[in-house]
C-alpha cells in the first residue's frame, strides 16, 4: 500500500508527550489518510488516549511535530483543530445532557434566520443525519434519556455536520451491541468512501480486521507495529499487543453447582421487565445475554434494591423484602455496576476511599477508620487482582482496565455471597479481560453464585454454566453449557425463530 | 401582631361592598414590616390607630399593609387603589425613591396622601407630612451630652445603617457639641442591630483605653454596648445615650440608672398621629394639610412616666 | 501508565492559602493595632466567632454530603425566641436557677433537632431541592420569631439573664465558655470528618451519590443525620447566644446561614459536596472574623467599604486555593 495513493491529511512525526517528569508517549510516528480507516490498537495504558488528543487538539506534543496537509500545525485550542476539519468522538461522550439532540447536534452551530434560530431548518438537517445513521431517535430527545448508543450515534452525528476530513473515535463500539456496532461500521465505510480519514480505537479486534484499512500497534507508549492491517490477523494483533503469547481466554468451567442461592418469582420492574424467574446456585455462573435495553441491566438492580420491582426473591432459601441496596448486601449480594465511572468509583478520589467503601464498616475500630488496615486491604487488592499504578493517584488518572480491576476488588471486599457483575469486561484490554474472567472463576470455584451480565457474546458463552436470554423485558430461553452458542442466543435475544447471521440484523 | 393585621384586612373586605353606596371612605395604611424594634414598634401604634379609630369612626374603613421591601410596598399601595379605591393613604415610604412615582399616581386619583417620617423625592405631592426630627435628634442627643460632660471628654459613636437619617441625625449631634470639648474617638455603624453594636463595642473598648461615654443613638444598640462594657469590666465610661424611647430603656431611665441616665424620643407613634389626623380630616373636612414635625424630647428620670408605654413591643 | 498527574502540590495550595490567608490578616491587624494581639481583643473576636463557627462546622458536614442549609440563621433566631419564652414562662414555678436554665438548654437542643431533623426529611424523603426546602423554612422560622416576638424583642428576665451570664462570659483558665465549647466541636467535628466511617459516607455522597447508592452506602439516612447534625449545632450556638444579650427579635441571626456556608467555602471545603474539611472551616470562621475586628480598630478606610473589603477577601482566599488548578 503506497505513500502514492494519496497524499497524508493528519500526520504525528516523532511524537513525545511529558506528564511531569513521567513520559508516556515516546517518538509515535502515525499517519492518516484521506479515505482510509486507520485502527489503533494496544492496551489500556498503552498511550492510544493521549495519542488521538494530540491529533485533535485537546493537548501540545512535548516535542515532535503535527502536520496537517503537509504543513507543521501547533494547535492553541480545539476549535482550531475542528476549523481544519478535525473532530474527535470521546469514550464519555461530550454531549451536552440537558439539551435535546437536535440542540446538540447545532451547539455551537445554529442556523439562525435574523436574530432567531431557524429551527424548521435544524429539524430537517437533524433528521437527515439521523436518518444517514439509520438511528430513529426524536431530535426532540433529551440526550440525558438516550441510551448509550444513541448517544454514539448524536456524536457521530454532531461530526457529519461539521463536514469532517478526519475523524477520530475514542472506542466507538465499547458501548454498542452487534446490531448497533453494524451499523456504525457501516457508516464509517460511506465516510470513508467520502474522502475522510478515520482514526478508531477498539478492543474488539473482529472489529479491527473487518474494517481497518490500515492499522498501528502500541505498547507502553511506543509504536511496536504499525503497517497494512490485512497483514495481522487477530491473534498476531493480541500477541503484539500484549507482547506475549495469549493462551486460551477462558478458564475451565467446573460444572458443579452447589445449594440453590437465589430465587426470583415473577419479578416485573416497571417499564423494564415482565414476569422475571429465575435461580441461581453456589458455585455456578449464570450468563445473561441480549441486547441493550432489553432489562437485564434493570431486572438485577431491582432485585438488589437498587430500583424498584414486584416479585418473591428468597436469598439461600429465606423469602426476604429488599428495598435498598443495603439491605441486599446484608444478605450477601452485591450488584457490580456496567457503569463504573458514574456509578462505580469516585473518580476524584483515591483508591484507599473506593476500595474500602463498600464495606467500611469492617475497617471501623472504636468508631474509627482504621487506617492501617486499609492501607493492608489495598496492598493485598493490588497483588490479588494485579492492579497497577500509583496508590497514590486519583481514580480519574487510572487505565479502565485498573479501574475496572479496582471496581472488582472494592465489591468483593463486601464478602459477598452472591455477585451479579454487569458487563464485566466492557472497555478494557485483552489482557486485562483475560484476568477478569479468571477472578470471576475463582470465585465460583469457591462457591459463590455468580451472575454475569454481557453483550459479548463470546465472553458469555465462554464463562457461564448457564444462560439466559432476555428481549424486551422478558426472558426468552435458557441455554445449557452445550447448547449456547452465539447463534441460539442471537435467535432468542432477536425474537427469531431461523438461524441469520448475526451481523446483518438491524433492530 | 402581624397575623392579627391580615385577618382585619380580609374583615374589611369581606365587609366592604355593603357599605359601597353610601358614604363609608376608606384609609389605606402602608408601612414597612416590623423588622427591627422600632419599626416593631411603629407597627404596633399603627395597628392600635385602626383598630381604635375604626371602632370610633363607623363611616372609616381601614386597609393596612405591612411590606418587607421596597417593591412589595409599591405592589400594596397599587393594589389599595385598584381594589379598594382608597380615598387616603397613610404612607411610610421603605425608600423615598422609588415609592415617588406610585404615591404621585394615587395623589393625581384624587386621593388624600399622608406621607410619614421619610419624605419622597419630589416636594408638593402630600397633603400632609407628619414626621420626626433626625437633626433634631441628634441636636437634642449632643445637646445633653455637651451638658452631661461639662468638662469634656473622650466618647465613641455607634451610627445605624448607612441612610440619609442616620447622616442627619450624626450631623446634628456634631454641631451641637461643638465647641464642648467632647472629642469623638471614632464612629462605626451598628447597623441599629443589638449583635453588630455588641461587636463594635467589643472592638472599640480594645482600640481606646479610655473612654468617657457612648452615644449608641438607638436603644437597640444601647443594649449591645451595655453586654460589651458588662463582659469587658471597664468602669471608665459613665454613661450610654441611646435614642429611640424603648420601653425596657425609658424604664432604667425612670428607675435612676446610671448608666442610662436619659434618653432621646423618635417616637414610633407618629404613625398613629398620622393616621388619626388624616381620619380627622377626611370625616370632618377641617383643615389637616401642612407639615407636622414631631420633635425629639430628653427623657430624664422626672418626665419619663409620661414615655413610658409597657404594652408597647417596643 | 497513561498520564497519572500528581496532585501534591494542588493539594497542598488548597491547604496553605486559607493558612497563608489568616497569617496575612494576623501580621496586618498586629501592623495597625497594637491592642490587636492582645488577650483581651483575641478571646473576644474568639468568642464571637463561636457561634458562626459551631454553625459552620455542622455547615460543613450537610455541604461536603452535597447539601445546603440556609435557614440557620432564622433558626437561630427562632430557638432563641422558644427558649427564651419558655424559660420566662417556667420561671415563677422553677425559680431562678440551674433547672431553669437547664429546661432552656434542653429547649434549644430539641428543637434545634426537630427543625434540621425536617428539613432533612422534606429534602431525603420527599426529594425537594435542599435549596428549596431551607429557603422555605428560612422564610418560616424568620416570620415565626417575629410573631413570638409581636414585632419587637423577646428579652429574657433580668435576673434570670444575670445568673445565666456565666454561661456567656465565664470560663475555666480565663478562656470563655463558647470558646472552649468551640473548640470541642471542632475537635469532634474533625475527627467525625477524618476518620469515621459518617464522613467517609458524607464524602462520597457528595462526590457522587450514585456511586454510594450502588456501594450500599445508606445515602438518605447519612444526609438526614447532616441536617439534624446541624440543626442540633444551631441549638448549641443559641445556649450560648441568649445569655450574651438575653434577647431576640427578628434582628437575631440575619445572615449567619451566608456567613456560614462562607467561611465553610473559604476553608476549602467543595461547594458543589465530596470534599470538606472542618479545621478549614474553622480558619474561614477566624477570617471573616478578623477582617470585622481588623477594620473596626483602624480608621484605614471608609467604614462604608467595610463589605468590600469583605467581599474581596472571600473572593481572594478562594482564588489562593485555586490558582494551581489551572493545568490540572
């Protein structure tokens, strides 16, 4: 593939980046061109964040160049990068919660008539982009009710608008299901049949090898490998990106459940889910699949207390009420949330505050927090679930694999006896996923319940002893080890009754 | 009494389209809340005004609004015309400023204005301006310390809340102990608030070793100099003039204290004046226009039986 | 690792500028005033500074659990109403003594808990924004004093007031009751802040309260025991406020709940919750204190300034601790 085809739009040369005394990007050279999709990948720590935020502006390189067109550009703020046609599309997203999608979409931009805003004009322009993104969201939405997609899809929208040449994408598919994420690639293939320049970041390396036309490995701030992407296959990417031979993801199941652990009777969440039963026995891992907002999320929460529900739940035999989270961590079940940065960890805090929430009470002597025990507890949390960083830093400044690892230590510090664990591995590395499922076999093997919740659908039939399929609030089916494979699950979480290929249904 | 007031409002109210046809006349009285003791004070004689004239005059009836702000009270006095169609309005502006313009708009309705104690910003617009004396206040204040302190002597000064009256009042004071010998070690606002004069107190009894006496210009204040010098223990200052006629002070007066051996009316009845003289007026047509300034008056030990109101919450 | 900033020397910015801020006052009124750092002048501003500062303290809890409380002050106001009327109505039986002035004491303490304990209830249970719920209840308790009061002043008998006095103006060593009583919130209020697991839990809440709900943190109940903290706090400053002047009117109070939340913020405390510290709030308490205390014992400026001044360095010692944060 040759420099002749077309010539660069957005070029890192050399490119070192200081925090501090602590470098962490060393001489990244990377180069996007128009009409091509370039994949970022490495772990978790591995420099791909700070990376793409000096290609969009958010931060100076510490020496080295950017060049745009062929020109060295030094930019002061964002909107000078987005004035050359540049924006970025971040893992959280940056969207104004209050305001509408169509409010959104405009922010900055408004079409005015006069001294007033035009907004029949925006409606339909709004609804074009939409409709391009095969997204039915009313721009009358606001975005704080949309789910995580829809939001993916405003952002993406937000940048068609802006007439974009390259566009950079912070994990784009981290949030999506199948369906969804077929449709975002799908969309980024019209964009780059236009002329852009896409930079992506994913875990998901099907993903990589199904769309990148070219692609850059990192590790520890540096470039290991960089070149056409057809020329990596997925497991030579892993390798790479982990610098070590990856032996198999998943950990032998044991297939030996022990006394039942929990029991849901017609369990309804209003608005959410219908008719939920359910059980769960020591030792076993339940896997829960189907799409986004089909009330997984929502049938677990209520059943920990988290949102309201009706319904007979009995924990180890005891038929019990619980209104609170609290009360079901006094019967020994915890919730681990999907969503750790907002539900999950204090980011502003450090990590002796997050570990030991949970469970403060047993750090407590005489009234007070026994700070020696805690500091214990971490350096026990850290070489247990091997998490790395500063013990010291602030939980914002921690990789989300680190984050995740540390979510997992602080929930299971409760002594929990039954954990339902919310998309356990969204967002984070290879490696680190490789760990997680580990830990989470570990812990059945020493005979607590388990219930993981996952839009992946290999990490569920990879794990579970058992899973459930839900669809719009229901539970469709129940699979055995043996029977679960991504096709029946796909048939139950779709509602269909023939085999089709995952990849092509739409919702 | 405040709930007491609005529950004669809506008694008036209620009571008011029976009367409509014939000659019956209504007063409307707007004055500022009792947020303070002697605005406390102001509204009790208010209130006792109507209901004694009320009761005295069957052909009267009576609106009184009591408002916290400036704004609430124009939103009362527009109110009272469109509602009510007042044929008088007592009035103590909040400020004379912006109170100006909806007193004028009443006046040219035809209506009868009283304005009391603060005058409004234009001149001409009332019919009749009752109200107390600031310069004199503070002229009668400086005049019975000049007396007091024949000698001369060091002294502090507690002012209220920065205003046009509390200007007036220490204008007055200075000029009349000029020449006295009085010096006047310093002067800090109070803010006619007990717990800021306590503070102040506290801070001047530190700043000067010596002090011959305090003019707190407000027995309020006078009640939070008295706390500081107590705690403090100095037994330099010899006496504290305040100023306003509170009961609970024209009582140490009377009883001989030392410390308060006199004090300086600004009588919070002149509403009541002012409210009776206009009733006065409107039933019989006598000739009540002009301006009736109400001076200050020493209060001593020998005439202080004739101050002293202990019904009064002020 | 993908950029760990180090916030050392933030956090250390956030804790010298009130520091630097209150040495710079202590040098300034020393400058100007030889009687400044007298005994006499400092247990005074001490003392004075007691009630807001027992206040601010309970201030700090509901604001780092992402609270607010404006109605302290009209609370204040308002349990110094009560007791004083409850202590004159109790006189003729009780006679003046300690059991009176007891019955006073248990009166403020009482129904300072019953007033923090519904506004927290209004704001936990009903969910109605803290700012909604103590604005109202400001409202409530302000006009409800002035009707105990029918407009004037509720004063405390006078004998009543002599023997009650002590509770104001005497001490132990030559150091005055609010002073020492001061000091022990303080004390307790910081090791609650530091080192239980109540201040942990506040500390989240505010952070993010989503958070603590899924970490079975009891969200509603740790945010209802801020207010009743509080408002039994505000009933502590009133024991010792009514003995001062033996009265209260609608005057009493004004302001305490901005001068509070204030010298909480100064202190460097996170308006916005997470984050609070109470020997802070006790340095926000001293400054805004000096600065009265400083101005009142120079002629340096117009006393017609005296807010600006004020106002300015409130302004400045929340820019000190800020100033690092800019490449944060």
């Amino acid at each position: 593939m040759g420099d002749v085809v077309n010539q660069p739009v957005l070029e890192l040369r050399r490119v070192s980046r200081s925090f501090g005394p602590i470098e962490v990007l060393h001489d990244v050279d990377i180069v996007l061109r128009p009409g091509r999709v370039h994949a970022l990948i490495g772990e978790n720590g591995a420099g791909k964040s700070t990376t793409m935020k000096i290609m969009a502006g958010y931060q100076p390189p510490s020496q080295g160049e950017v060049e745009f067109d062929g020109q060295p550009v030094r930019f002061q703020t964002i909107a000078e990068a987005e004035g050359l046609g540049i924006s970025m599309i971040h893992q959280e997203f940056n969207l104004a919660e209050q305001l509408t999608v169509e409010q959104n979409i405009f922010l900055g931009r408004e079409i005015r008539r006069g001294l007033l805003l035009d907004k029949p004009a925006m409606r339909r322009r709004t609804r074009e982009l939409l409709a391009r993104l095969d997204c039915s969201v009313s721009p009358d939405r606001r975005v704080s009710d949309l789910s995580n997609s829809d939001k993916q899809m405003v952002e993406i929208a937000k940048a068609l608008l802006r007439d974009t040449r390259v566009l950079i994408m912070d994990e784009p598919t981290a949030v999506l299901t199948r369906s969804e994420t077929a449709v975002l690639l799908r969309q980024v293939r019209a964009l780059k049949e236009a002329g852009t320049a896409v930079l992506f970041t994913s875990h998901k390396l099907d993903e990589v090898s199904e769309i990148a036309d070219d692609l850059t490995i990192m590790r520890d701030g540096r470039v290991v490998w960089s070149g056409p992407a057809a020329e990596m296959d997925e497991h030579d990417m892993a390798t790479a990106m982990v610098g070590r031979e990856m032996s198999d993801l998943f950990a032998p199941k044991l297939g030996q459940p022990g006394d039942l652990a929990l029991e849901v009777r017609n369990l309804n969440v209003a608005g959410h889910a219908t008719d939920i039963s359910l059980s769960l026995r020591q030792g076993e891992i339940l896997g829960v699949a189907g799409l986004i907002g089909s009330g997984r999320t929502e049938t677990f929460e209520a059943i920990c207390g988290l949102r309201p529900g009706q319904g007979d739940i009995r924990v180890f035999g005891k038929p019990v009420q619980i209104d609170q989270p609290w009360q079901a961590q006094a019967l020994g079940m915890c919730y681990l949330t999907e969503d750790r940065k907002t539900r999950g960890l204090l980011l502003d805090k450090g990590m002796h505050e997050n570990l030991t929430l949970q469970a403060l009470e047993r750090f407590v002597d005489r009234g007070r927090i026994d700070r020696a025990a805690e500091d214990d507890a971490l350096t026990r949390a850290i070489a247990d679930f091997d998490i790395r960083g500063h013990r010291d830093s602030l939980i914002r400044n921690l990789s989300g694999g680190n984050q995740q690892k540390l979510l997992f230590a602080k929930v299971l510090l409760a002594e929990p006896r039954i954990v339902i664990i919310d998309e356990p591995t969204r967002g984070i590395d290879i490696g680190t996923k490789q760990q997680m499922y580990e830990f989470i076999r570990n812990l059945a093997s020493q005979g607590q319940a388990i219930v993981v919740i996952s839009s992946e659908m290999q990490e569920v039939i990879g794990l579970a002893d058992r899973v459930l399929v839900m669809r719009q609030g229901r539970i469709m089916g129940e699979l055995q080890d043996e029977e679960a494979s991504e096709d029946a699950i796909v048939r139950l979480a779709m509602g269909v009754v023939q085999t089709t290929p995952a990849e092509e249904k739409t919702v | 009494m405040k709930h007491f007031v609005s529950g004669l409002a809506v008694a008036v109210a209620l009571s008011a389209p029976a009367f409509a046809q014939d000659d019956t006349k209504v007063i409307g009285v707007s004055i500022p809340a009792a947020t303070h003791g002697w605005a406390g004070g102001m509204n009790y004689f208010a209130q006792e005004a109507v209901d004694r004239l009320d009761a005295a005059y069957p052909q009267l009836d009576f609106v009184l609004a009591t408002a916290s702000d400036p704004s609430k009270q124009v939103n009362d006095i527009e109110d009272m015309v469109a509602t009510r169609n007042i044929d008088a309005l007592v009035v103590l502006p909040f400020e004379s400023e912006p109170l100006t313009g909806p007193v004028q708009n009443v006046k040219q309705s035809g209506a009868w204005v009283t304005v009391v104690d603060r005058g409004l910003s234009v001149e001409g617009i009332e019919d009749l301006y009752v109200a107390g004396d600031n310069p004199g206040f503070g002229r009668v204040s400086g005049e019975y310390m000049a007396q007091a302190l024949p000698d001369g002597g060091k002294i502090v000064v507690l002012r209220g809340i920065p205003t046009t009256i509390d200007n007036e009042r220490v204008e007055g004071f200075q000029q009349a102990i000029e020449g006295s010998g009085i010096e006047i070690l310093g002067m800090e606002h109070g803010n006619w608030n007990r717990d800021d004069a306590f503070t102040v107190m506290q801070d001047f009894l530190s700043k000067y070793p010596e002090i011959d006496a305090v003019w707190a210009s407000d027995d309020d204040m006078a009640v939070g100099v008295l706390g500081a010098i107590d705690a403090a223990g100095r037994e330099d200052i010899n006496f504290v003039l305040g100023g306003a006629g509170m009961k609970e002070m024209i009582k140490r007066v009377k009883d001989n204290d030392a410390m308060i051996p006199a004090d300086v009316t600004y009588p919070p009845s002149m509403i009541a004046t002012a409210i009776e003289v206009t009733a006065v007026g409107l039933v019989s047509n006598a000739p009540v226009s002009g301006d009736f300034i109400i001076g200050s008056v020493l209060v001593t030990p020998e005439n202080a039986d004739d101050f002293y109101f202990p019904d009064s919450p002020f | 690792m993908n950029a760990i900033i180090r916030t050392d020397r933030r956090l250390s910015m956030t804790v010298v500028g009130p520091v630097l801020g209150l040495i710079a006052l202590l040098v300034a009124g020393a400058l100007l005033n030889p009687n400044f750092l007298g005994w006499d002048n400092l247990t005074n501003v001490l003392a004075r500074s007691a009630f807001i500062g027992i206040i601010a303290v309970g201030m700090t809890f509901v604001i780092t659990a992402g609270g607010l409380d404006l109605s302290v002050g009209s609370m204040a106001a308002f349990i110094a109403g009560l007791m004083i009327l409850m202590m004159n109505k109790a006189l003729p039986g009780l006679g003046v003594g300690i059991p009176v002035v007891l019955l006073g004491m248990a009166t403020a303490l009482i129904a300072g808990l019953g007033a923090g304990l519904l506004n927290g209830l209004l704001i936990t249970r009903l969910g109605i924004e803290p700012f909604i719920v103590t604005l109202g209840s400001m409202g409530i308790y302000r006009s409800l004093v002035t009707w105990l009061a029918d407009g004037g002043t509720l004063s405390l008998d006078f004998t009543l007031r002599s023997f009650y006095q002590p509770v104001y103006y005497g001490g132990v060593f030559g150091i005055s009751w609010p002073i020492i009583v001061f000091a022990l919130v303080v004390i307790i209020g910081e090791i609650v802040m530091r080192s239980t697991a109540f201040g942990r839990h506040c500390a989240a809440i505010g952070s993010n309260d989503q958070v603590a709900r899924y970490s079975s943190v009891r969200v509603g109940h740790v945010r209802l025991m801020t207010y009743a903290a509080l408002g039994m706090l505000v009933g502590v400053a009133t024991i010792m406020y009514v003995p001062r002047l033996g009265s209260a009117s609608s005057a009493t109070g004004v302001l305490w709940e901005l001068e509070a939340i204030a010298a909480v913020i100064i202190g460097g405390t996170v308006l916005k919750g997470g984050f609070g510290r109470v020997w802070g709030t006790v340095i926000g308490v001293l400054i805004l204190s000096l600065i009265g205390n400083i101005l009142n014992l120079t002629d340096f400026v117009s006393p017609y300034l005296n807010g600006a001044i004020q106002g300015a360095i409130i302004v400045l010692a929340v820019v000190l601790q800020r100033e690092s944060k800019a490449d944060g």
